[in-house]
C-alpha cells in the first residue's frame, strides 16, 4: 500500500513475444497470521526458458497473492500448495490461449524449492508425504501429462522476491519502479543466476552479477537507442 502511494501512476509495460506462458511461484512460510503462510504467482507472456540465457520478461497479465488455507508444516509444503494454486490457474490461462491460436508448450513454472520440485518431478523418494494435503499432488499428474514443466530456479531469478510473497525492503524499492515501469528504462532481461551448490562454507556468491543483501540481479535494460544491440547480444 506504501508503494501504490508513492507511484499512483505506474503503468505496466507489454512488449511483443512468442505468447508462452512463464509462471513464477513462491511461498512465504509462517508469515501470516494463525501459522499460516502466504502464496504468489507471476504470470506473463514470454518465451521458453534456455539455460545459462537471460530470461526475458514481460508485464503482468495475472498475480496471485492469497494465503494458504491449510497450515503448512514445511516450507516444501508451502510451495507445495503455492504451486498448486498457480498451477489451477495456469491451466485455465493456457486453455485460453491456446482457444486463441496460440498452442502452448508444457508450461514453465519456476520453483526456487528444490524439494518441492523433487516431489511433483517424481524424482525424490516420498517420505511421510502422506500428512500433506492430497489435491497438491494433482501437480504430479500435470508433469505426467506434459501439461506443466516444474524447474528449480535459484530464488534470485525470480520476479516474486520483491514483489508478493516477501516483504519490500527500502533499499530495493528501485527494482520495484523497474517491474511497474515508472522509470524511464523498464526491466527487460533478468540475468540467470547460479545456484547455491556453488558456495563453500561462508565464501559470498561467485557470480559478480548480484550485490549482498539484494534479493535482484543487476538488470538489463534497454534504451531505446541501443536496444537491437543488447536483444541480439543477450540472445
């Protein structure tokens, strides 16, 4: 609400893509009243995902931000149920696009749990699963169906770091004027990140890319004269 005051303007900005729809989902664990924990999605427009290739965004054609029925008693199975609800509304979004005549892939949704997507991958071995709540695991029935693509993704790379799920913290209000477009040069690309296998011990992040204590990378954008240059060059 503080931020819909200090911008009252912003604007959300579409740019033309291959019409596939990109979903971020993220969960805040015990972060809401009664131990429950507080769901997010970003849906937009983009195109599919290439590893070790900046991901290139778009506005917002949908957010959810709602809170967990259930009381979750992990974090796993917080996005677990954050991913579920995304998912419900992902496959009513693909329907649609695809009724428009635009077919649609296994969509991508970005998960930043790797045990969440362990579970709906069917890659990790189950273990007391049976206490979470059963509709979640229609998920896996998506992954069987090449209806959805579940993917680990570091959270850094992630729109909903910022904006839903987490708490805004004043020293990257900044990105959040470059996701609503109220700065002159909008958040274009976000630059892929690595994952935190790659740390030892206390060493900081390897990658130059991301600076402590912000949740976002450094942001390609661009400017309306040397665009061409930076579209073919992050391509």
């Amino acid at each position: 609400m503080d931020y819909m005051w200090t911008h009252p303007d912003a604007k959300i900005r579409y740019y033309a893509s291959d019409m596939v729809l990109n979903v971020h989902s993220d969960a805040s664990y015990l972060s809401a009243a009664d131990a429950k924990s507080r769901a997010a999605g970003f849906f937009f427009l983009g195109s599919i995902p290439i590893n070790s290739k900046p991901i290139k965004l778009n506005g917002a054609i949908h957010v959810l931000c709602t809170i967990l029925k259930f009381v979750a008693a992990s974090a796993a199975e917080a996005e677990l149920g954050a991913l579920f609800l995304n998912a419900k509304e992902a496959k009513v979004m693909r329907l649609t696009l695809e009724e428009l005549g635009h077919p649609q892939p296994p969509t991508p949704i970005h998960i930043d749990n790797s045990t969440t997507v362990g579970i709906v991958n069917n890659t990790v071995k189950r273990q007391k699963s049976c206490s979470m709540e059963m509709r979640y695991f229609w998920l896996l029935d998506g992954h069987n169906n090449k209806i959805f693509d579940f993917q680990y993704y570091p959270g850094f790379e992630r729109i909903l770091e910022i904006t839903q799920a987490k708490p805004i913290l004043g020293g990257i209000t900044s990105m959040c004027d470059n996701i609503t477009c109220t700065c002159p040069l909008p958040l274009f690309f976000l630059i892929r990140a690595v994952k935190p296998s790659v740390r030892r011990g206390c060493v900081e992040q390897v990658d130059p890319a991301y600076i402590r204590k912000q949740p976002l990378p450094a942001l390609l954008r661009i400017p309306s004269v040397a665009s061409r240059n930076l579209v073919s060059t992050a391509a």
